[in-house]
C-alpha cells in the first residue's frame, strides 16, 4: 500500500544501530555523522508508522549537514547514549557535568517546522515543535536557532527521531551540547554582534565627524 511505497528506499544499505555516546569530555556533539534519514515525499507518515520502520532508514547520500531541495519532509534518526557515571568512582565534578542537561540544536533559521521525539524502546518519551512557523512564545527555547532541552536518562538508550518539513533548502546542521556550553556559544554570538554594533557606531560618527569638519557630502 502507500505505507510501505513511502517507506520504499532506492539502492542503499541499511544503516548499524550503535548509539552515539555524549562523552563527557565532547560538550558540543555534531549529529551529522550518526544521522540516518527517511524520505517521506507527501508527508503522511506518523511517528507511529516510523517508529516501527527504524531499519528503513539510511546514511545520507549528500554534501555535509545538507539534504538540497529533493523533498519537503524528510524523517532523521540519531541513536544516543548518555553514560550512567558511578558516583562511587567518578569525580563528583564529573557527575555534575554529565547530569547536565543536553541541548538540541538546529542552526538554520529557515526551517518551518521540526518535530522532535525522544523515544526509547519504541515509545516517545517527549515531544516538542520548532521551526520559524513556531510563534516565539511557544517555542521551548527562546534562541536565535531552534532549539530544545532534551531529556535523557543516563545509561538508557535513547533515538532521536526528527520530522523536519520546509519548502526552502534542506540544510541541517544539528547538533547535541550541555545546557552551558549552549548558552555559552549563545553569549559568545551576542558578544561578537555587539562589537559589530559598536564598530559601526563608531564608523558612523567618524563619517559625522568628518563631514562636519570637511562640508565634504562623501561622508553623509
């Protein structure tokens, strides 16, 4: 039926199901790498339907964090494992750390929406909406890209499943950080664009300054 023709795939493999291990010394993970991807043409599938069909997936067959203009929708797989740390012989610095909430995030401000499921053994464990037809006060992050706090359980095996639909470009550099790595690249940003700011204030009254000495209409 229609199911099984939109799960159809062309001439690849299936993909393995080891998990990508969120290493306590790596708090900016790139998802690229362990992403496996579902073609959903008409964009009728359900989280249901994929949850069930997790072997279709494959490795992506395109340039880096970009799947171009083919489809509309396309469904992403990344299988994670946050290590469960024995307070008994780990620093408590470590565990500290590694309990730290992980971010979710999408830099590309184009997407319209992104559907994001934790799952585990075939159920969802949470669900959130991002994208830019997300009105801002419902979005669970209030960031420059799209984002979202994810929970995951130490030492359970968690698959991220991602529903993404856009009518533009395709591009999705995704990736996992720490709650303060994230925000951490989020002031880093608004420190470089508030020099940027500053620079062309400065640009702008040096052009005032001299066009009030010189009368010369080249520096208004």
């Amino acid at each position: 039926g229609f199911l099984c023709a939109a799960l159809s795939l062309t001439g690849q493999a299936a993909p393995t199901n080891a998990s990508l291990v969120l290493a306590n010394s790596e708090r900016i993970v790139a998802l690229w790498p362990a992403v496996t991807v579902l073609r959903d043409p008409e964009g009728a599938l359900t989280i249901g339907d994929v949850l069930g069909a997790t072997d279709r997936f494959v490795a992506p067959q395109s340039a880096y964090a970009t799947l171009g203009l083919q489809q509309k929708v396309v469904w992403l797989h990344v299988p994670v494992l946050l290590p469960r740390l024995d307070s008994m012989t780990q620093p408590e610095t470590s565990n500290a750390r590694m309990n730290e909430a992980w971010v979710l995030d999408f830099d590309y401000t184009l997407l319209n929406r992104i559907d994001v499921y934790v799952t585990t053994d075939g159920r969802v464990l949470q669900h959130a909406v991002l994208g830019n037809s997300q009105p801002e006060a419902l979005r669970p992050l209030r960031s420059r890209s799209h984002a979202a706090v994810l929970s995951l359980q130490p030492g359970v095996k968690h698959a991220l499943l991602m529903r993404v639909e856009t009518s533009g470009s395709m591009i999705l550099p995704l990736s996992l950080s720490s709650f303060s790595s994230f925000h951490g690249q989020a002031l880093n940003e608004q420190l470089l664009q508030g020099m940027l700011a500053s620079l062309g204030v400065c640009l702008l009254l040096y052009s005032l300054l001299q066009w009030i000495s010189l009368r010369e209409p080249l520096y208004i």
